[in-house]
C-alpha cells in the first residue's frame, strides 16, 4: 500500500494554486480586454470626432477627386472588423500617404492632419517638371523625339510625359545607369549629382551671351552635344571649365562669323579640347 508524504500533498496543493491564480489572471485580462475593445469601438463612433469633410490641396496634375475616393475608402475600413477609422484618433494617415504616392508618380510627398475633428485636409507635394529625357536611337519611337518623361531640377524622373511641341522643357537624352534593366527611368536620376551641377553651370553661361539651350545629348560619360537656338550643335565636356568653354565658343563665333561669311553655314563647334576648337 502506497502512502503520499505531507511534501507531495503540498507540492500538488501548491500547483494547483499556481493554476487557478495563473487561470484568474487570464480571466481578468481578458475581461479588461473585451472592456477596453468596447469602450475603444463605442469612443471610435462618436459624432464630435468623425470625419465629415476631405479637402485636397497642392494637387495639379493628380486627381483631387481620386484622392478623395481613396482617402474615403481607407477611412471606411475597420481595424479588427470592429472599430471604426473614419475619425481623428485612427484616421489611416500611413497608410493613405503610401497609397497616394503609389496612385500618382507626380505625387512627391503628402501631409495631412484633423481640424477641428471633423475636416480631414490632405496637402499634396507634386514634382515639379524642369526637363524632359528622352530615349533615343534605338529606343526611340516613330516620334522625332521618341518617349520621353518628366524630370525634375534635380534630375529626378518622375513620370512619363506627355507629347508636347516646341521647347516647354529642355531635353535630355542621357545614359541613365539602371534603365535599360527596370525597362522605364522613372524613379532614377538623368545625371549625377556633380555631373548635372557642371552641365547647369555650362548652359548658366551660355544664357549670359543669349544663347539658349533646347536639347542636351550625352555623347559619352563627361562629354555633350548641346542644340540651341543658334543653327550650330556644338560639343563641351564636363572636365573643362564653363566660362572658359562659353568664352572660347564666342571666340569661335567671332571668328567664324568673320571667315565663314558668304559661305556654307558652320553645322557644329567642338569644344572639348579647350584652347583648340575645331568646327565644319
């Protein structure tokens, strides 16, 4: 016959206790939990903090009122089935951003807060177009230009372009590390930094003598063809100095306009050789 020792009742009685205070634990948080739950979902549909209004400011070439529909169909969804988001405690303001800026490559960055509780205003940050890049050869379409896309002043592409005629931006037609690889340049950059700095420099210069660039080809890593409103394409490499290369190409000018009077117009003026300037 077996006999159970005082330790082992005591153990046994110890464990059980363990259980039920491990089990009324469990019981009150979970009553704690189903009461925050209510008291969270019954706050979440009150009048004074519910979204009544969306106003859309900033948005030129986005859709103002697509902005307000898919801002309007985040705001109607629930978090756990139950508590709604259409206020200003849980408005969805992660992720509506996220959709924006996928909705709309012009779309650069939004912001957005609740005034006064009720009016949701959304401020849209678009890129703003300074260029066009172009594809060229090749990849070019049957249009002179081919496909082209909007950059910003950064050099940042954005969006695809629509077609336009005559000069609105200056085009460029560069080796964009990356594009041929993602079959689009948007969301890489025309140039370098430093690069697209030095070409800036050049045309700032050019403009000083009234002369106004319309295309710019990248002919190899630092060198360029430039098409301005002058009937001559002339070439310049980034490794020369801008004013000397802008002041050497007035002297071609002077000189040409001197020599070359009466006879075939000059088609282009080499620049990137610096003291020596070749044309034809």
């Amino acid at each position: 016959m077996a006999f159970l020792s005082r330790k082992t009742l005591k153990s046994g009685r110890a464990r059980m206790r363990r259980i039920d205070l491990a089990f009324e634990r469990l019981c009150q948080f979970l009553l704690i939990g189903y009461f925050l739950f209510f008291a969270v979902s019954w706050g979440a549909e009150r009048e004074a903090i519910r979204i009544s209004t969306i106003e859309v400011s900033g948005a030129v070439a986005s859709s103002a009122d697509e902005i307000r529909n898919i801002a309007q169909k985040l705001l109607s969804e629930k978090i756990l089935w139950r508590i709604d988001r259409n206020n200003a405690l849980f408005y969805p303001s992660s992720e509506l951003s996220l959709a924006l800026l996928a909705f709309d490559a012009h779309i650069k960055a939004v912001d957005m807060n609740v005034e006064a509780k009720k009016i949701l205003k959304i401020n849209i940050i678009e890129y703003l177009p300074k260029h066009l890049w172009c594809m060229s050869g090749a990849e070019a379409s049957t249009t002179d230009r081919g496909i082209c896309y909007l950059a910003d002043s950064e050099g940042y592409v954005f969006a695809l372009a629509p077609e336009y005629s005559g000069y609105p931006f200056d085009i460029y037609r560069t080796n964009i590390a990356g594009e041929s690889e993602q079959d689009t340049p948007i969301g890489l950059f025309m140039l370098p930094k430093e690069e697209l700095e030095r070409v800036y420099a050049v045309i700032a210069e050019l403009e000083k003598e009234g002369i106004f660039v319309h295309e710019i080809d990248q002919l190899d890593e630092h060198d360029y063809s430039f098409t301005s409103d002058k009937p001559w394409i002339f070439s310049w490499t980034s490794s020369k100095d801008p004013s000397a290369s802008v002041a050497n190409l007035k002297l071609a000018e002077e000189e040409i306009a001197r020599t070359k009077k009466g006879t075939t117009t000059v088609k282009s003026i080499d620049l990137r050789f610096g003291n020596k300037i070749f044309y034809k």
